[in-house]
C-alpha cells in the first residue's frame, strides 16, 4: 500500500493521506466509538482529485471506503487495515443557489445542516431534516437515502436530489448535474447511486431541490390513549391540516416514560401514564392563519378522544425542549447500553401487533431485556432500541432473529432508512427476492466488476464471504 499511497499524495498533497494514529484518532461508530482501522485516510479537495486517486486504486486493485459524516447507524463506513477511506471532509462547498428555480449545487462533503442554512439565506429551504443534521453530509443523505423528520410531507432524500456527479471504482466520472424536475431523456442514472451506500460510486457533488419557505412552525406534544386513536390522529391532522402536516413523531410510553421521569433527562411536559406520545409539527406560511388550523385540528382531535391531553410549543425554545426528547439517542445509549437499534418499516395498522409481539418473544428468550420504541409512525418507520445485558454475538444474532423475523409475513422490511450497511447483510432476503438480489449483484459487477468500492456492504459477494461481524469491534 504505501506506493500507491505515495502516488496518491502526489495528488492530493501529503498532508492529506493521513495514517498511523491520525486514521485510529477518527470514530467509525456513532454508536460505539470504534476508531477507524483502515489503512489510511485520504481526503481529496474536489471531484478531479478524487477521480484521479480511484484510478490509482483500480489500477492497483486497492479497496476502498467512502467517509462522510460518519453518522451511519449501520456499521457502513467501517474499513479494514487493507483498505483505504476516502473521505469527503474537504469537499464542502455551496457551489450554486438558484432560488428562481429551486435548487442547490453542493460538494458531496457538505454537512447537511450548511446546505439547509445556505437555502434559508435566499429564503427557500432545503426540506431534508435529521437529529444528525450537523455532522452528516449529502453525500452520506444520499447514499443512504435518508429520511428523517419531515417524510410525510416532503418525502426522502431522493425526492430532494435533481442531479448529481459520481466518481466510479475505475475512476471515470458520471455527471448527472440535471437541474431541472422534469427530464426523461433515457434512464435516470442518478437513482443508481441514492441509496445503494456508496457500493457503485462516490457521489461527489449533487444539485438538490429547494422547496418555499414554511417559516410558521407549529409544534404539539400530544398523548394518546390507544393505538387505534393514534392512528385515527394521523388520518384526522392529515385532513385538518391539508398538506402541512411534516412530523408525525411517535414514542411509545416506554421511550417517553424512559427519557423523562425514569433518567431525570428532560422534565415530562405531559404525564407519562398514556400509552403513546406523538410529536406533532406543522409547517405554514401565515401565522394567524396557521395557528388558528393547528389549534382547531387538535381541539377536534381532543373532542373525538384521539388525545388525551396535549402541549404546545410557543416559543422556539419549547420547541426545542420537545424535539430534544425524541431526539436524545444518547440518554438512549446511556439508560439501555449495551444497545441494539433498529429501523423497520411496516404497514401502519400492522405496527402495534408487531410491537406487542416482539415484547412478548423478549420477555419469552431475554427475561430482563429492555425495549423502548419510537419512531417516524407517519412513515410507517418504527425505530426499536435493545438492551440485552450483552453486545456478544450471539445475543446480537438471537435479538436480531427476534425482531427481524416477524417482518416479512406483515409485509415489513429490515430497513426503512438506515440502510443494510454490514449489520443487516445477512438479512437482505427477508426483504428482498432471490431476483432482486441478482439484479442487484449483476449491477454491483457491471459498474465495479473488482469490488473496490463499500467492499462486504450491502451484497455478501459469493466469492469472498467476509462475515458481517467480523470488522466490528
Ligand atoms: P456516513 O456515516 O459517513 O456513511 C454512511 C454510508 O454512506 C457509508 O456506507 C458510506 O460509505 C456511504 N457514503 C458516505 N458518503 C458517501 C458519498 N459521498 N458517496 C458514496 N457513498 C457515501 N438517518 C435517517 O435516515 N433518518 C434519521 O432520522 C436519522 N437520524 C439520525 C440521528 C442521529 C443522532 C444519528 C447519529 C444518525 C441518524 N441517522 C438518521 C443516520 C445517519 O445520520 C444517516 O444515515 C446519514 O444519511 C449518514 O450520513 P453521513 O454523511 O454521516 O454518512
């Protein structure tokens, strides 16, 4: 390796080939803090370079990993000491706004949250939105087609991608830069690279779609008394509200019982003996007239008994304190650790009978295990957290055949946007045909015939089975 590195500095300058303690220094796993262990980190300044050093790669049959944020929950930009990470992190300009049309040209190592400031500079916004908004970058949003907080209204992070430009494993140079919303001129490459982590190419710069200013935020804690009025709250805010209607964020009592009087974390601004908690945010243009439907949907909602009880936000700063419940993975990490997270999709009416189930089977195999779920509820996105007493192998496997089982007869899937990564590897065909599987080996050979790139994630590449766990710390 240390040739072709040298060849590499020639290009990006040595002091951005980092090795020895400057890779071991950088933490792969948000959720753990592993440190990296590839071989080195090279960070080149714009698409030239890095094109240049995957040709230099390809041509030395070097695998390599790609770097973002590193905010991935899915153990996707974990490395081996034979392999190489690219990193994006000085690849982070705003390079165009366009508020006439609506869009946005950016480096793919830009942190999402910069992109969402730069939109709302020129009165616009950038409609993507997630608790990791300040270190995940759009590289990363794309590649694993994030989804966030505000999916029910704006969609994922593919509906917020007009363009972009990908270096591929042998270091050519796909330019998709379409800044337009329609253009059906032949296949729409671009959706190859969103949401297929970083497996087919490095997304490099990216034109993204900007959508009106909704400066009138109105946020309510609510608590509900079952999960049929939960769902009857969905159905009724999504009618009362017309399309404003953005986060629709549920905590199961155990979640919102946990974070507040159990960890002393947050003060519970509602009591805690409902058995659902829903955030509730509505994104409008005028404020009297906003207001006014946001308080009229949620007073119907009360006279219909669909909530108990509810609280509303009047000043940013309670808007915050609210978010900042849901949002506290690390009170999470803290109360359960060592803790197993997931990320599944269901069919809405399917979700509470998947839930109970679960319990069940837990407290059946893992007496003394504990679970909390919360989630995107609108997407039908349930995040589930885990704590087993034990990070071993086997108990990961054990919980993971628990939650993971039931999915498929409900018409579920193992990710609903974290993505495969490594951790769910071995899972992919619990959600996805032995035909889709090959088509998506045969794009995986036809675009990066070597496996350079993500090398083990998402696809176990029949000839070199790397066993998911063993790069994990
Ligand atoms: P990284 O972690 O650096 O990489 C993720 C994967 O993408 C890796 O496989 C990597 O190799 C690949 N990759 C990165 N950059 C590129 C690129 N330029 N080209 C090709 N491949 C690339 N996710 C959600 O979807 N919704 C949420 O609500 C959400 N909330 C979160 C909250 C917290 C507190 C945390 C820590 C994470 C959360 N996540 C969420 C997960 C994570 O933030 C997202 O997956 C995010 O999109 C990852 O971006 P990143 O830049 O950190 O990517």
């Amino acid at each position: 390796m240390d040739t072709l590195l040298a060849e590499i500095a020639a290009v990006v300058g040595a002091a951005n080939v980092l090795t020895g303690a400057d890779v071991a220094a950088r933490c792969v796993d948000w959720m753990s803090g592993a440190p990296c262990r590839a071989g080195a980190i090279v960070r080149p300044a714009d698409t030239g370079e890095l094109a240049a050093t995957m040709r230099l790669c390809h041509a030395a049959r070097q695998p390599v990993v790609t770097h973002g944020g590193l905010t991935g929950l899915v153990h996707g930009a974990e490395a081996t000491p034979d392999e190489i990470a690219i990193s994006l992190e000085r690849m982070t300009a705003i390079e165009a706004v366009d508020p006439v049309g609506g869009s946005l040209t950016v480096q793919a190592g830009a942190p999402l949250q910069k992109v969402q400031e730069a939109a709302e500079a020129v009165d616009r916004q950038f409609a993507l939105d997630l608790g990791a908004r300040g270190s995940c970058t759009i590289g990363g949003n794309i590649a694993t087609n994030a989804g966030g907080i505000r999916v029910i209204r704006y969609g994922m992070m593919r509906q917020q991608v007009l363009g972009l430009e990908a270096v591929l494993a042998d270091g050519s140079v796909i330019s998709s830069m379409n800044r337009m919303l329609k253009n059906n001129a032949g296949f729409d490459l671009k959706q190859l690279f969103i949401g297929s982590e970083g497996t087919l190419g490095i997304v490099t710069r990216a034109v993204l779609r900007l959508q009106p200013p909704t400066p009138d935020v109105r946020t309510a804690l609510v608590a509900c008394p079952s999960f049929a009025a939960l769902t009857g709250l969905l159905a009724h805010m999504g009618q009362a509200l017309g399309g404003s209607l953005a986060a629709f964020e549920v905590m199961w009592q155990s979640h919102y019982r946990l974070l507040t009087e159990e960890s002393g974390r947050h003060t519970p601004p509602l009591v805690t003996d409902a058995p659902f908690y829903v955030i509730l945010e509505s994104l409008g243009t005028d404020p009297q007239s906003h207001a006014g439907q946001f308080s009229t949907a949620l007073e119907t909602a009360l006279e219909r008994e669909l909530i108990a009880d509810a609280v509303l936000a009047h000043s940013d700063a309670q808007r915050r304190g609210l978010w900042a419940i849901r949002e506290d993975i690390e009170g999470l990490i803290e109360a359960l650790a060592p803790l197993f997270t997931f990320d599944v999709s269901l069919p809405i009416p399917e979700m509470a009978a998947y839930v109970d189930t679960l319990e069940r089977a837990l407290a059946r195999d893992r007496p003394g295990a504990s679970m909390v779920t919360f989630g995107h509820l609108g997407d039908g996105n349930l995040h589930i957290s885990i704590g087993a007493g034990s990070a071993d192998a086997d108990t990961r496997r054990a919980v993971e055949q628990l939650v993971y089982a039931p999915l498929a007869p409900l018409g579920g899937s193992i990710s609903a946007e974290h993505g495969i990564g490594l951790e769910k590897r071995a899972y992919l065909g619990l959600s996805r045909s032995a035909e889709e599987i090959a088509l998506m080996h045969a794009l995986k050979q036809a675009l990066d015939p070597h496996g350079l790139l993500n090398r083990y994630k998402v696809l176990a590449p029949e000839a070199d089975p790397a066993p998911a766990t063993e790069t994990r710390p």
